[in-house]
C-alpha cells in the first residue's frame, strides 16, 4: 500500500533544492506525492523554464513521464506576486509566521478531502524551518516528518539549548572572549567561534529568533526527522541524536535520482560547459555565495582584486542583489571584467551542480551553505571556506577542522585581497586533492546499494509502514 505525502518547502532555493531531491527518492521507492509550492515560487518557475507552465506542466513533468506518482499544486504566500520580498523580508516572514498556517491547514485537509488516499496513510514532510509544522501535522492529524537541511551538528547544538543556557554560552557573553564547548551529547568539542551565528550574536532580530528557535521546539514534536546528512560523516552526533529523536541519515538527498529533469532554479542559469571546456582541467576556480547572503561592495572589491593578483581562471556567480549598498551592476571595480578577459567569467546565475561536476573545476569559494559543501563533496572539488551567517560558520568547522578538505578565508567581512589570493593559491595547487576524494568516495558509497543512506532511507520506509498500515 503506497504511502502519500504531502511536501512543502520552505521557498527559497536552498531549501526547495533537498526537498526536492527527497520527492523524487521517495517516489522512487513507491511513495505518492503531493508536493506545494507558493505561487510566487512558481510563478518563478514559469518564467525561467519554457516546460513549468501550469499545474499539467510543473516542475516534476518529466518525473511524472519517467513513472513517478508526483502531484503538483500551490498556495498562496499572501503578497502579490510582485512584490518584492526581499525588500520586505521580515513583513514576509512575519506573515509565514503568524497567518500563513491557517491557510496551509486548509490547504491540507482539502488534499487529504480530495486525493484517494486515506488520512492515516497521509504524511506531512516539511523542512524543519516551515514555522507551523508541528501544529499543522497534530491539527489535520498527519504522521509528521521533519525534513533537516543542515547537518547533524547544527540540530544536535540548537536542540541542547538548555545546556548552552546552563553553561553560560548562551545568550551570548558580553566579553567576547573563545571558549570551548565540550559538554554536547554527541558533539567533539566545539570552540564558541564556530557557533551558528544566531547563538553568538546578542541582538538576534524577532523573526529570526522565532523561525530558527521555534524549529528546535518543533522538531521534539516529530514522529521522524529526515537529515540530509551522512551518518559516517558525523557518525558520533547521529548516533547521539539517535538516542533521543527519531532520526535517520539519508542524505546527500540531492543525487539519487540523476537521470531525471527536474526544473527547479528558481532564476535563469548560464551555460558554463562551452567555457570550462576550454580550460584545463582543475584549473577554474568556482565562486558564489548561494541564492540569499548578501555581503558590501567592499567585500566584492577584495574578492574580485584577490582573483586577479591569484591570476586564476574562475566563475563567479555575482547574484544582483549580492551586495547590500550597491547594485550588480557597479558592485565590482570599474573595468574589472576586461581585465581579466577569458580568465574569468562573471554571471547572475549558473547550473552550479553541472559547474561542480566538470573536471575544468580546481576548488569552490563559498559561503558554506549546507547545499554548496554537499555538492562540492560530491564532485571531490576542495572547499575555500567564507562563512557569513546562520550555520554557515559551523559547516566550515566540519569542512576545514572534522574533514580537512578545504581551508578557512576568514571569518566575517574584513578579507583582504591578500588573504583570498594567498588562499586561492594554496586551495588551487592539490595539496586537498586526495582527500576530497576520499570523501566523495564516502558520499557516494552512502547512496548505494547497502550504503548507510540507502539502507536509513529503507529502515524510515519501513518504519513508516508499521506506523501507517
Ligand atoms: N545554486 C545554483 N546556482 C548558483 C548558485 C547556487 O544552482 O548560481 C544552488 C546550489 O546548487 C545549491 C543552492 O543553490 O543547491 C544554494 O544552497 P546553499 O545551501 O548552498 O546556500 P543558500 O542559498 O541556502 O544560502
């Protein structure tokens, strides 16, 4: 009897990425899905694919023809398409937080109402960040999957708030003195330098200590929590989290199902393969910072004079709106992109799994979005690591100081030319090289017949299964 679950992501890129990824693995193993986007998510579809039009052409069509029973609606996020949520991201957030979950109740109980699926057999998978999840799942009275997408380590801290409280490293101390934290179930010991950076900052805004707070409250309310992790990479905090939550590693959930087309970047990508295949190979550098962080013109400065003085070939994804006091259109230094003529090629957006899985890439400078270090293990490509918030600080402590396979830039937005030259340098020059592709051996033998994802992945359905039927 097939299970059927209803997904819904969090919209925005890195989160509709693995939540993706775990549709079509759970289709694949015989699951129906119903998976929701905002209107707004979609309508961004639509304009950047030709194939994603209306609910018969949506973004898993070419799943759909490949077998997969994978079902396709939207909601309202309750803005206008056109307006603009970046700008106002904390009255979009604040709406997400407070109003949206009546209409997302609604919204299930009429998939539930109307799909030939009965509602014990009905499952919620949502990102563990969706703020209502818990409440909506107990409401409808649905199996609830917390969906995870970030690493063990990130849950295992923010859930064992408690004892950062009871230690005195959190709220964080006035002094700003390093110290180490050694008293996490599961966790090695971890300098307060490599904290997610809500748990070091003392002025946290309200919706940001409400929607990343609030998910370490909910997800002690889940029946199983889904981590896009890989129990060997962080075998000692699965297990620990093992111990206390329902939890299952089956990540990287992104790469199971390669063959199949899924239109999901939410802006149009260049091209990149005709350049890179112009290039030796390992000698581009990959740059970009993922699809939200924004960063100062100064720092794009720095960035773009440390790429000329490493004289390295590169890509770099400039998003337009990267910089928070300057447009994309001056953000870089006057008469940069002549300078380095085919060196280096700078585009809005890109295909970054297709980039990452050309042997023309030598390393990836990135923000350390959880996405952005997953793919890159799994192409063997060495990590230069420029965290700037949220978890980001701590992947780079798994990247740089757990795996050695890559190097710190730095830490917060002082980076000299010097710095990221003198880094470029030394990532590019395959000291990494070995060991990022003992990982990726790692990565991909997780995935396999019998490997630890593949085989959590088997004992969830399972226990799914004994729960349902
Ligand atoms: N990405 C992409 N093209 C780009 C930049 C990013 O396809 O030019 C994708 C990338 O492959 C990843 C996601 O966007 O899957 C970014 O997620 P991540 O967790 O790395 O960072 P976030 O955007 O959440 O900060």
């Amino acid at each position: 009897m097939r299970p059927h679950a209803i997904m819904i992501p969090v919209p925005y890129q890195g989160h509709i990425n693995p939540l993706v990824g775990l549709a079509i693995n759970l289709a694949s193993r015989g699951f129906t899905i119903t998976f929701v986007n905002t209107h707004f998510v979609h309508h961004l579809l639509s304009k950047t694919h030709s194939d994603v039009n209306d609910h018969q052409t949506d973004m898993f069509s070419e799943a759909r023809k490949s077998g997969l029973d994978i079902r396709y609606t939207t909601i309202s996020d309750g803005f206008p398409l056109d307006y603009d949520r970046d700008a106002n991201v904390e009255k979009f957030w604040d709406y997400m937080l407070e109003d949206f979950v009546v209409q997302v109740e609604e919204l299930i109980r009429n998939i539930v109402k109307s799909c030939d699926f009965p509602a014990y057999r009905t499952l919620l998978i949502t990102d563990t960040f969706n703020p209502w999840h818990a409440k909506v799942a107990k409401n409808c009275n649905l199996v609830n999957v917390s969906f995870w997408t970030q690493p063990a380590l990130v849950l295992a801290l923010g859930y064992h708030l408690d004892l950062l409280r009871k230690n005195g490293h959190y709220p964080p101390r006035e002094e700003k003195t390093e110290d180490t934290i050694t008293y996490v179930p599961g966790v090695e010991p971890i300098g307060t330098k490599d904290l997610m950076s809500f748990l070091k900052e003392a002025d946290v805004t309200v919706i940001l200590e409400k929607l990343v707070f609030g998910a370490f409250e909910q997800v002690r309310y889940a029946d199983f929590i889904l981590l896009n992790t890989v129990q060997e990479l962080e075998p000692k905090t699965v297990h620990a989290l093992n111990q206390i939550l329902p939890t299952y590693a089956i990540g990287p959930v992104n790469f199971s199902a390669r063959d199949i087309k899924i239109s999901k970047a939410l802006v149009q990508q260049t091209d990149c393969t005709e350049w890179l295949q112009s290039k030796p190979p390992a000698s581009v550098l990959y740059v970009s910072f993922g699809s939200f962080i924004q960063t100062t013109k100064q720092v794009i400065e720095e960035i773009a004079h440390g790429l000329v003085l490493a004289d390295v070939n590169f890509i770099w994804v400039v998003r337009k709106n990267i910089a928070t006091d300057s447009d994309a259109t001056s953000v870089l230094p006057g008469g940069f992109e002549q300078r380095v003529k085919e060196k280096g090629w700078i585009v809005p957006w890109c295909d970054q799994e297709a980039v990452l899985s050309h042997p023309g890439i030598g390393a990836f400078l990135t923000h350390c979005g959880w996405n952005s270090v997953l793919e890159s293990m799994w192409h063997g490509v060495p990590i230069l690591c420029y965290p700037f918030l949220y978890d980001q600080p701590t992947n780079r402590k798994l990247v740089v100081d757990d795996w050695k396979i890559g190097i710190n830039l730095c830490d917060g937005e002082a980076v000299s030319r010097d710095e990221v030259a003198g880094n470029i340098k030394r990532l590019m020059c395959g000291e990494f090289g070995e060991q990022s592709k003992k990982f990726r051996t790692l990565l991909r033998d997780s995935l396999g017949d019998g490997g630890s994802s593949d085989k959590n992945l088997e004992r969830f359905v399972e226990d799914l299964r004994a729960k349902i039927l």
